[in-house]
C-alpha cells in the first residue's frame, strides 16, 4: 500500500491560487484519501497565508477564508490529524543531515519534512520543492506530482 507525505508546498497549491493548483488540483482529485496533518504542517500553512497577505498576494480575509477551509477539511476528515513524533523525528532528521546535506545542500525543513514522511512510514512523497525533492530521492521515496 503507497502512503503519502504531501509537503507544504502543495498544500499551499491546494488552499491558494497559485501556477501549481491546476496540477496539486489535479492530484488530489486522483488522490482522495485523507492526507496526514501535523503541527509542522499547521505551522507552514498559517505561515505562508501570513506571508501571502504581506507580499499582498492575498487580502486577510482571503487569507482567513484559506485558513477556515483547512479548519473544514480537518473537521470532514479531509485532513488527518497526526504526531509529530519529535522522539523518532530528531534522530531520523539527524541522519538525512548527516548522509545528504554535505553533499546536496539540504534546508532545515526539508530534512524536517521529509524525516516526518520516514517516520510515518510513508512510501511516497508529494512536493512541487526541487531541493526537497531531490533529498525524499535520495532517502528512497517515490516523489510525486
């Protein structure tokens, strides 16, 4: 059985219209399992509509209306509530630094992002992200879109 990580990349894509939501649209349509929601996840989303309303591609009530919609598919079960496991997620993160950032030039939170796939034993990884792209590779996931 594949299980996904979707990265916030194309969570973004999802709740804000941007060059990538006609593909991310387009996977989830092909995709329609609930997708795993974490604290990190939660952290990233509110931060890029912030990051959105202060580079005004976004007004605060777009923003607000994004945000209530990630709210909606939590409580429908679109979205999965899961553990971060900081306890397996440090040591796993660690590793990727060690074995991939000298040699690919991995950032902090896509060793994050992709470490919290390994843990949650996902086998497949979703990002629009080049770097993090290129680390889920090398740590041996199968990355779409």
């Amino acid at each position: 059985m594949v299980k996904t990580y979707v990265d916030t990349s194309v969570r973004v894509s999802l709740y804000i219209p941007d060059a990538n939501s006609p593909q991310a649209d387009a996977w989830r349509q092909a995709n329609p399992a609930a997708i795993g929601f974490t604290g990190l996840h939660r952290i990233e989303l509110r931060n890029a509509l912030g990051l959105a309303v202060f580079q005004q591609r976004l007004t605060s009530a777009e923003a607000q209306a994004a945000w209530q919609d990630v709210e909606t598919d939590l409580a429908d079960g679109l979205l999965a509530p899961m553990p971060d496991s900081w306890d397996k997620l440090i040591p796993e993160a660690e590793s990727l630094v060690e074995n991939h950032t000298p040699t690919i030039g991995s950032r902090s939170l896509d060793i994050l992002h992709v470490a919290l796939a390994l843990v949650s034993g996902a086998t497949e990884f979703c990002t629009f992200d080049a770097r993090q792209r290129r680390l889920a590779q090398f740590a041996g996931l199968s990355v779409r879109p």
